[in-house]
C-alpha cells in the first residue's frame, strides 16, 4: 500500500511551504526545467564555481540531537536516509549515548548530544541521493508499522513529495528540514576519486551521495552583499551570481557545493537565530580573551591556506574561540598548531561600524599540518 503524499496533498494541507524549499532548488532543475533550457545551473558542474576558491571543501555540518534519542537518531540517519556510521564513533553505536558521525560520501554530520533538546536549524539542508525510490519505499514501510522506524513515531519526522524522481522534503525528528534529490551521476556526486569519509570493514558506502547545500535563513533586513564581500575577504569564496537573486546569495564552498542566505520565507517579521550562547564554560586560564560558549549549530570547511583565512579573519576582528570544545586557538600560532580556528561573527568588511550581520559559527580547517603533512580527518585524497 503506497502512503506517500502527493505535491498537491501537501499543498492543501499547508504542511511545508514551497518557497522554504526555493533555494536548495535552485542547484537543481527537473526535467521539464533541463528542457526549458536550465541544465547549466547544475550546480555539480565544476565550471560553474570558482576554481580558484580558497575554500576547498564544507566537511560537516554540527547540529545537536535530543538527549536520551540514540533511538530516532540511529532510525533517521542511519535506516532511513541510509547514511553510513563513521567508525571514529562506531563504540557510541553501542552505548547508546554521546556523539555520532553520520557519513554523506565525504561529507557528514557531525550529531553531539543536546543539554537536553536539540537544536532546529533554521534553514534547509540539501542532499543528493541514489535513489529517491529506496527512501520512498523506507517512508511506506514506516507507515505500515516497521519496527526500525518505531523510534520515529510520534515526532515530527514527515516526508513530502514533490517529485518523486527528483525531490523529496524530508523532516527529520526534530523539525530540521532536508531537500532530498536524485542524482543523474552518482559517481560524480560521491566523487570517490576527490575524497571518501572512512568506511566500516564489511559496511557498505553511504546512499546519499553529498551535502550540496546549506541554506541559511537570515532576517529580510541582512545584508545579503555584505555577507557576500564578508566571504570574498576572509575566506577566498565568491558568490556565485547565477544562483542569487533579491533575497538570497548563494557561496561557493569550492567546486562541488554552496552555502546560501535567504530571506527567512515566513517574512520579515520573523526572528532568527544560529546561535545559542552561555557562560557556564570557560578557559581556566584567567589571561586568556573572554569568549561565551556557542551551542547553536555549526559548519566546517577546508581551506588552501589557514594563514592567511586567519589573519584575515583577526583583522576585521571576527575569530572566536568555543570554550565547548576542547581545541582552542586564541592566536595564529595556535591555530597552525591545531590545523582549526574559529569564527561567528559575519560581519561586512566594508562597514566601518561592524555591525554584525548575523552570528553563525565556522569551524575553519587546514588540510595540512605544520610539517606538511596531510591533517588527519581531512577526507579528501591529495592535499
């Protein structure tokens, strides 16, 4: 018995909003829009970004999950989306507790416990996946009572089809939502060749193929060109102007993904925040610069040349250190060191106020140690 809702079903029900959907469908065109003359805005096409961009790669993206739910955490990531479990946290697996890596070929999620809730990202995470049919098989089987997806009852996990071969929207147990889309190559969009996240002995690779895109919902008075010079100066990565449009900018994160800012669809009345911060954990050391603790969520990418995103990023005054996590860099020497720095503050290199523009925390990595050699967790094969 087939469950699945259709596009118009949706509608009616006002279940999901389309425009939310909007710019994770940009990097994507169906068919009929291929036919339309679309096909160059394929954003997997290397050409269309910026080849020279000093960002190399968007590894992970860090969201909390609730406390106590290893449960609807295992059966979304893991049996429903068909992510594969790192084996850096494989022993979490057993212990029912703690932080999971969910691998998206070399990309992943990065799924710490919350204190207590989990967080909601306000935005639309974009997938690409092998077959849309085996995730809306895994939905009826759901529906019908399976017991892997018991964990998922009575949460707020729903899927929606807007087209069946080429999107679903996905929401997962908490409320943060995915765009799903089939893949016409998936050995170019696992790009094994490029870089893999490691794999469990006997396990299989991950179904979906890659983090395309992350949309990030923003207040409709942001500035959307001052986040875009913001990128340009401190990391190398330019926006990609066949994807923006008035209310949104689109970033190249090197030449497979985007990190885009869009108006919050719900209007400009709407608040928005992708930060949570505390002062309940701080360095010991009373001489070291004062920082709050962040437990919004968090992305992290690879760059060419961690000197010089760093001291661009001192410059205008935008590092930060989390005190909740134990690798801290207050200076460049430190962060050569640990191969890591941090921002939060997005902030337009050309306003001399320095209002800040919206705070988002970037985990920003080096791919190669002080001795030249290659960083550990970097998953891409040649540095």
């Amino acid at each position: 018995m087939k469950h699945l809702l259709s596009a118009s079903v949706l509608a009616s029900a006002c279940v999901y909003d389309t425009h939310a959907f909007s710019s994770s469908i940009h990097a994507r065109r169906s068919s009929s829009s291929r036919d339309a003359g679309l096909s160059d805005f394929k954003l997997h096409a290397a050409e269309k970004n910026n080849p020279s961009c000093e960002v190399l790669l968007m590894d992970h993206f860090n969201i909390n999950h609730e406390k106590g739910r290893h449960d609807a955490l295992k059966a979304f990531y893991f049996d429903f989306l068909g992510c594969a479990i790192d084996p850096r946290k494989e022993e979490n697996i057993a212990r029912g507790s703690k932080t999971l890596w969910a691998n998206v070929g070399m990309h992943q999620f990065h799924l710490p416990e919350g204190k207590p809730n989990a967080q909601v990202f306000d935005g639309v995470i974009t997938l690409i996946h092998e077959d849309l049919s085996v995730l809306m098989e895994r939905y009826n089987d759901y529906l019908d009572g399976d017991e892997r997806f018991a964990p998922l009852k009575d949460t707020e996990f729903l899927v929606g089809v807007l087209d069946e071969d080429e999107l679903l929207m996905v929401t997962d147990p908490w409320g943060n939502e995915f765009s799903i889309m089939a893949s016409d190559d998936p050995e170019e969009d696992r790009a094994s060749d490029v870089g893999a996240q490691p794999l469990i002995e006997g396990h299989e690779p991950s179904e979906g193929l890659k983090i395309e895109d992350l949309t990030v919902y923003v207040p409709h008075d942001a500035n959307l060109e001052g986040i875009g010079r913001f990128y340009a100066h401190v990391l190398g990565a330019e926006a990609i102007d066949e994807l923006g449009s008035e209310s949104s900018i689109s970033i190249s994160m090197g030449e497979r993904q985007t990190l885009t800012f869009q108006y919050h669809p719900d209007g400009p009345d709407t608040e928005v925040f992708h930060h949570d911060f505390s002062y309940d954990e701080q360095d010991e050391n009373e001489s070291l610069p004062f920082y709050p603790s962040n437990h919004g969520p968090h992305i992290s990418l690879y760059v060419s040349d961690l000197a010089k995103a760093y001291e661009s990023a001192d410059k205008l005054g935008v590092t930060y250190v989390n005190p909740r996590f134990k690798r801290r860099a207050y200076n460049e020497e430190e962060a050569l060191d640990q191969c890591m720095f941090r921002i939060i503050d997005i902030i337009d290199p050309l306003d001399e106020s320095k209002e800040i523009i919206l705070h988002l925390e970037h985990e920003v990595r080096s791919t190669k140690t002080r001795d030249g050699k290659k960083y550990k967790s970097c998953p891409l094969n040649e540095v």
